[in-house]
C-alpha cells in the first residue's frame, strides 16, 4: 500500500511542472493570462553590470511560446517578440528573435539579438529561455527601459513558429524599477543634474538663517530682567 502510494506522488510530482525551479533561477515572476487559462508565466532578471536582462517565458502548451515587448497596443505599432517551439517527435528546438505590426504575422529578423536562448516542452508546457541587451541597436527591437512596460504573450497549438496564434494577450510589467533608472542616470552630466549642489546650498543657507532665528527667540527672552 505505501509503495503504491510512494510510486503515485513520484509520479505526480514529475508530472507537474517545476515552477519553483524558475522562480528559483529567476529574480522576479509574472504571471501574464488569467488563471486556468493559458497559464502563461513570466520569469525575468536585470543585470545592471552588463545592461542585459534574461527572460523565461512558459505557457501551457505543446507548440509555440511567444513574448514581446511594445510601447502602446494598436494595429500600427512594430512590436519586438521572441518565439520558440520543441517538437518531440522530430527533435528540433527552435527560438528566434521576429518583429511584427499590430496582430500580423512575425517576420523573423535579419539580425538575430537573442543570446544563450533555449527552449524545452515537458509535460504540455513549453518553456522558452533568453538574454538580450536592453538596446540591441536595433530598429526591429524594442528598448528594455525602467518604468512600466507592455509584455505581450501569445501561444499556438503546433510547434510552426510562423503559424498563428491560438491566444494572445497583453500585460504593463515594471520589468527594471524606476529608482534603478535614478541610479544609471545620476553619472551623466546634464544641465537639470548640475542644479543639485545650488539647491543643497540653498538649504544649508536657510538652515543658518533658522537657527540664528531660533537663538533669537530663545535666548533673547531669556536675558531679559
């Protein structure tokens, strides 16, 4: 009885997907649809010494995964998204960095900007994996800057990269907080920047005038007969 019951919770629990894994490997998470739905998650780490950031993306499939990046959702805006796909039965894996306008179908670059991507399926879920520059230089891709982003996911049933998507949606994620932005700006000189040290100087003045206020007040009073 407990070697059927040990056998059960071995197996279930290889079934499951290992979500702890990826929070683990990653700095900060997301989650992207609504629950039970496509169950897509997001999975992302700033590196502020090399200005890269690394992403995972899993959605609750067997075809493709997508993840991109935009700045407003209509049918004009280029947008920046990544898709990848690993069919077991033929074995091959790929992932490639593509651009497209509005709900269109990916153009795949001329300039591939993914660094150590991966992608792996496992149990209905396909997980796909990469780093990239914050600006790539690239016209086709979007700049990873602090504040509030769009994320944009989608899906398809079949592992055809270029096929179309079988859901798709979009989420705002501050995927670099904005004091990070304070802290990679504050070297550059620029007119707004030199006017710190006045307005520091302009409170230590005021400072002197209130303590001499306050001496004033209470001392003065108190030499009084």
């Amino acid at each position: 009885m407990f070697a059927i019951l040990g056998t059960l919770v071995v197996v279930f629990a290889f079934s499951v997907p290992s979500q702890a894994a990826l929070s683990d490997e990653y700095q900060n998470e997301e989650r992207l649809s609504a629950i039970n739905e496509s169950d897509c998650m997001l999975y992302w780490t700033y590196d502020k010494t090399d200005s890269t950031i690394s992403f995972a993306a899993k959605a609750r499939t067997s075809g493709w995964v997508g993840l991109g990046f935009t700045s407003k959702i209509d049918n004009t805006t280029t947008y920046d998204v990544v898709r990848g796909s690993d069919d077991d039965l033929t074995k091959k894996k790929e992932i490639y960095d593509f651009h497209a306008v509005g709900k269109q179908t990916p153009v795949n670059d001329t300039q591939q900007n993914l660094i150590e991507k991966s992608v792996a399926e496992n149990n209905y879920y396909t997980t796909i994996k990469f780093k990239r520059a914050l600006d790539t230089k690239d016209s086709n891709d979007t700049v990873i800057k602090p504040g509030p982003m769009i994320v944009v996911w989608s899906y398809g049933n079949i592992e055809e990269l270029e096929s179309t998507y079988k859901e798709m949606g979009y989420k705002t994620v501050t995927l670099i907080p904005e004091e990070q932005k304070n802290d990679t700006t504050s070297s550059t000189a620029t007119p707004e920047t030199t006017n710190g040290p006045v307005s520091k100087a302009v409170v230590r003045q005021d400072s002197w005038q209130l303590l001499a206020l306050s001496a004033i007040l209470f001392i003065v009073p108190a030499l009084r007969p």
